[in-house]
C-alpha cells in the first residue's frame, strides 16, 4: 500500500493528522522520515492534539527528552531518536513494550535499526520548493482499510 498526498498548508497537514488520530489503535507504529523542518513534529502535534480532543494541548518536541507519552483511550509515544547512536538505547527507553501497547510516533525511525517493526506505517515528509509539502505513506496491507478514504 502507497499513499501520496500533497500538503499545501499546515491547515491541510493538521487535517490529515486529525483525520488519521482516530483509526489508530494500540500497537499501531508510524514512523515518521524527513529532513528537518520536513513536516514530522508538527504532524505529530497535530494528531497527538487530534488523538486527545484538546487543539490547545502543550505538545513539547522530545527532541531533548526522547520520548514524550500522553494518556488518551490509548497511551500516545511521541519519539525522537535523533540523538540516539545504537539501537540496544530503544530498548532502554522502553520504546519495544511501547510497540504492542501504545500508538507510537517515532521521528527519525532509522536509528531503530533492525528493531524495526515490519507492521508499521513510514510516512516520508518532504518540504518542496514551492514551500508546500508531500507525504507518502507506505505500509503492509493491513494499512489498507485504516487509510481508505484518508
């Protein structure tokens, strides 16, 4: 499954966001690729913000703290591995108990190395020159009925 959208504005990013919060489930894993300033923090904010009901919630990058969790029907991780340099340090966060039980946002997932669960859905942001951005999902066919309609 391949999913291309084309992002004109962080209104557009927010409702995607919104739009996707309430078809996750525990043990649903986005991981979320791009060069900074791609677009990965602020959909995450908005679908963490989304996910709890409150469009004013203080949602704090993890960049410094690595992870930020958030209580909703289902627990929300919100992580950045950016600083991370070996993938044992995962485990160390508790991030792979996280993965059967919380919806999990992991900016820069390469650092997962081969902790990378092969269920979930990579969402690959790119600012484009004309200041919009693009965002490809991909995922397994389990994906499939979760997107429809996105």
């Amino acid at each position: 499954m391949q999913l291309t959208i084309l992002l004109s504005s962080e209104a557009e990013t927010a409702t995607l966001a919104a739009r996707l919060a309430p078809r996750l489930a525990a043990g649903d894993i986005l991981l979320l690729n791009g060069q900074i300033g791609a677009g990965k923090s602020f959909f995450s904010r908005a679908l963490i913000r989304a996910r709890l009901g409150n469009p004013t919630e203080d949602v704090p990058s993890p960049t410094f703290t690595l992870v930020q969790t958030y209580e909703a029907d289902v627990p929300i991780w919100h992580c950045d591995l950016y600083r991370l340099t070996h993938p044992d340090e995962v485990i160390e966060l508790g991030l792979t108990d996280a993965f059967d039980t919380a919806i999990c946002l992991i900016e820069w997932p390469d650092r997962l190395g081969s902790l990378t669960p092969a269920s979930a859905l990579t969402l690959d942001f790119i600012a484009l020159a004309d200041g919009t951005h693009q965002v490809t999902l991909t995922g397994s066919t389990q994906w499939d009925a979760k997107l429809d309609d996105l």
